[in-house]
C-alpha cells in the first residue's frame, strides 16, 4: 500500500475514539470509518467514507493523491444530485461539474471532492422534484424554492468542515463560483487559501438556471466568457435532443 493510504488507514484508527463534542452551530461530529480504493473513468482516486452525530446519510470523500497535512489542497464540494449525477438530467449542471471536478483533481498532485448528501441543495429529493413541476410552470428555481417554503439555498457547511478537519487538510484551494460558500466555509475555519473559478459551459436547458443562480444567488459565471471557451473548448455537454 502506498504512503497516502496507510496515512489515510491511520485517521480510520485514529479516529475511532474520536469525539470533539459538537462542531458548529449545529455541533455536528464526524468520523472517518473507512477507506478504500476508487479507479475511475476520470483517474485513480480513494474513497473516505464518514459516519456523522446528525443524520442517517453516508458522506463520502473521494480523495486524490496525500491529502493528509497537506497545503492548498484542490477541494471541490459536491452537492449529491440524483437526476444529474446519476440519471444525466440537463436540467442542471450537477453532473458535468462533478465531472471536470474529478478529472481536473486527478491530474493534480493531490485533491478532494466532498461528496455530500444534500440532495437539491439540501430540500431532498421529492421537495426538489415538486420544484421542478413549478419550474415546469414557469417559476425560476429560486421562486420554486421559497414557494415550497425553504430558502434559497439550505445547505449547510458544517459537516463538510468537520470532514475536511478529519482529512488533517490544512488549507484548501476551493474550486467554486459561488462566494458564499468561501464565506462559510471560513467561518466554520476552513482556511481557504485561494478560490479556483470552476466554469462549464451551459447548455440549452440549464442556461437559465444558471442565469439564475447568477442573478438570484450571487454565482460568479461569465457567460461572455464561457461562450468564447464554449468554441474554443470541445468539452461541450451533450445533448441528445440536438439543441446544440
Ligand atoms: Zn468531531
Ligand atoms: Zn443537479
């Protein structure tokens, strides 16, 4: 076994009795209870499983290279999203930023994508479904949210700090559009050494969430820019129905 897996077997044994009494607001603890090799389409990666005090999901890190005390490390938080992740919906851009998360991390020296349980930004799976029929009628995604009665955006940190606490990751490069999420991880203490601007082009049917997220959410997308990488670029989402 290489050098970052034994580091990683040891936080599993290490943190077996660990217990540091709540962390965060909502005095969340996580521990590391496995770890196991994870090839992949996008490269080699392990994958850290956690248990947590505050609910039944099964976090999971999937981990690049010796992360363990490292530095400035490529971090990626990923909001689990059945229908783009796993179904390829394009009603979203979930999936292709999972995608070129793992694939961009897999060709650095070392990373991690948190791979967190909350499904529709932190609604659940069937809130977010029946904000999809209102969209469906014409509501943007957040007018679907608030008209269901959750915010914009429920997501909370906490247990993705902690996990990243329990990785000894010292610092993290975050590959992220959205400030708020820099913000909060700062004040759980994460230190965010520096944002890395995480921009896929969009496609027909999620240009406008995407504008969305931009004009309601604070999102820092250029699509200018995008539409420029968009030619350049050949990684374009595919769209069976042909709308390209
Ligand atoms: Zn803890
Ligand atoms: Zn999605």
């Amino acid at each position: 076994m290489t050098a970052e897996h034994d580091h990683l077997e040891e936080l599993v044994v290490h943190d077996q009795t660990h217990e540091c009494g709540g962390f965060g607001e909502s005095k969340v603890c996580v521990r590391i209870v496995g770890v196991a090799d994870l090839p992949t389409r996008f490269g080699h990666f392990k994958i850290v499983g956690f248990w947590n005090n505050r609910e039944a999901k099964d976090h999971v890190a999937i981990v690049h290279g010796d992360v363990v005390g490292g530095e400035r490390v490529a971090t990626r938080l990923h909001s689990e999203c059945l229908t783009g992740d796993a179904l390829g919906s394009l009603r979203c851009d979930c999936r292709d930023q999972l995608e070129a998360a793992l694939k961009r991390i897999a060709e650095t020296e070392r990373g991690v994508v948190l791979y967190l349980r909350q499904e529709g930004r932190g609604i659940g799976l069937m809130n977010k479904i029946r904000a999809y029929a209102l969209q469906d009628r014409g509501l943007d995604t957040v007018e679907a949210n608030l008209a269901l009665g959750f915010r914009d955006d429920e997501r909370d940190y906490s247990i993705a700090a902690h996990m990243l606490m329990s990785l000894k990751i010292r610092s993290i490069a975050l590959m992220t559009n959205n400030p708020n999420k820099v913000d909060q991880l700062q004040k759980l203490g994460i230190n965010v050494a520096e944002r890395v601007p995480h921009l896929l082009p969009p496609n027909p049917h999620n240009r406008f969430y995407l504008e969305t997220k931009k004009n309601r959410s604070g999102h820092q997308i250029d699509f200018e820019s995008l539409r420029v990488a968009e030619q350049a670029d050949p990684v374009v989402v595919e769209d069976p129905e042909g709308h390209q």
